[in-house]
C-alpha cells in the first residue's frame, strides 16, 4: 500500500512574501505554559476533518498538559526548538531520541539506524509559508546529526498534504504506516523517513535554505 500522491494546489502560483521568520532557539523550561498553549493551538490544525471536536479536546488535555510538556524540556532524549517571536511563541518542534516513544510495529519499517523521530513541527497558521518551519526542521535534523543519527522518521495523516509537501521537499520519503490515537481513536498515518548524512536543498534561502 502506498500514500496517495499529494496534488499541488493552486497558491503554489502565489508570488513570495509575508512575514520574516522570527528566529528558532532551543526551548528552555520557563518556555513550558506557552509551548503548552501553542500545542494546543496547533494541533487541530493537522487533524482530519473525520476526528471529532471531543477526541481533539481529550488529546490535548491529556498529551499537552503544561506539567507534561514541562517534561520535555528536562527530558535528555528530547529536543524541543521554538520559534520566538515577538508577539509570542511562533511554531515548534519536537525530535525524540525515546526508543520509549516507538511502537514496536515502526521498527521494521525504517531503514536507518540509529534514527530519532521528528514528533512534532507544528507552526501557528500566520507564520506558514514564511520560512520558519524549513528553520524549524534545520534545529531538528542538526541536533539528530549532533546525537549522531543517521535517519529521522515521522508520521502524517495522509490527508494533510501540505504537511506531506513540507516533508517530501525536507527530503522525507513514504516507507509504511503507523496507527496513532487521537482521543481513544486509532487513525493510520503514513510513515515517513529520510537519511540526515546527506543535506537537502530546499527551496527558501537563509539558514535552513543551505541544505538540512
Ligand atoms: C506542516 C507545517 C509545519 C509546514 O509549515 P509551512 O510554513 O506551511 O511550510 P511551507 O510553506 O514551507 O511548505 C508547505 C508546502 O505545502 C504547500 N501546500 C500548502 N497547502 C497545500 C495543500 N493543500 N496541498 C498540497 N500542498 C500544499 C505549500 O505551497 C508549500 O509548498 P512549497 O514549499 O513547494 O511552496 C505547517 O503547515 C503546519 O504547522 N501545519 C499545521 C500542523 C501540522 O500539520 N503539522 C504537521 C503534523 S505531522
């Protein structure tokens, strides 16, 4: 089985322009309240239209709790950047080094070891398309690279296509599936991976631009 192939929209004909990225850090523990509210925020954003308003509710308060997501920012198998902008926290990501983290049925799908997993890279709506989300992905794969991975892997719905987009032009490829629940509800999505020894170039200029 393979991912249905993502068609382009029409903004893709869209001229460039919009906001300068604000600039990514690593996130610190006093970041914990914000980054919870800005998860929570964001992750409907990449739920299908089929997940209820109910099983989006019961996910947050569960996955986003400040006291959980506090966790990640002392976890050492855990790497979280933020995108810091002035008016507040912009977009994050997540990359996991937990083998804790991986459901026993991914191992055989990925190719590359050892690997980590990009969990999270969500980006609030009015910051899409200006860049902060390649710089986003660049913090991510360097700190995999740092550890010394040689894949990073993900999971997406397969109907979030401007996600997959993202990923696909980060050089991420499909290579299986994986069952991810959202509010008592299991839902499939495509299982992605790429190798972090080779750069890829992206379209945008500036840091992420370089190749990541
Ligand atoms: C995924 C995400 C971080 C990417 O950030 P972004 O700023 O939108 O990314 P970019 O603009 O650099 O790239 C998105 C690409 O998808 C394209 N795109 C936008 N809408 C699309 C659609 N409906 N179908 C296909 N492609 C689409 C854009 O044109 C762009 O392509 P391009 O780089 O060739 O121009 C951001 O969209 C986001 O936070 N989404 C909501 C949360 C989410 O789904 N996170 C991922 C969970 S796995």
């Amino acid at each position: 089985m393979v991912c249905p192939p993502v068609v382009p929209p029409l903004s893709w004909l869209d001229p460039p322009g919009g906001p300068e990225p604000p600039p990514v850090e690593r996130a610190v523990p006093g970041d914990a309240w914000a980054l919870a509210e800005l998860a929570a925020a964001t992750f409907p954003l990449s739920c299908p239209p089929e997940v209820q308003p109910e099983e989006i509710a019961y996910h947050v308060a569960h996955q986003f709790h400040p006291t959980r997501v506090a966790g990640w920012l002392t976890d050492p198998l855990v790497v979280v950047h933020v995108g810091r902008a002035e008016t507040g926290l912009a977009g994050y990501s997540r990359l996991s080094f937990d083998p804790a983290e991986v459901e026993p049925a991914i191992w055989p799908q990925l190719t590359l070891r050892p690997t980590c997993q990009l969990s999270k890279c969500y980006v609030r709506p009015e910051w899409q398309g200006s860049g902060l989300a390649d710089q986003l992905m660049a913090a991510a794969l360097t700190a995999g690279r740092q550890r010394s991975a040689r894949g990073a892997w993900l999971g997406v719905n397969p109907a979030n296509l401007q996600a997959r987009t993202f990923y696909g032009r980060h050089g991420f490829r499909d290579v299986g599936w994986r069952h991810f629940e959202v509010g008592g509800r299991l839902f499939t999505d495509c299982l992605m991976e790429r190798a972090l020894a080779e750069p890829v170039v992206v379209r945008r200029p500036g840091p992420a631009g370089s190749g990541v």
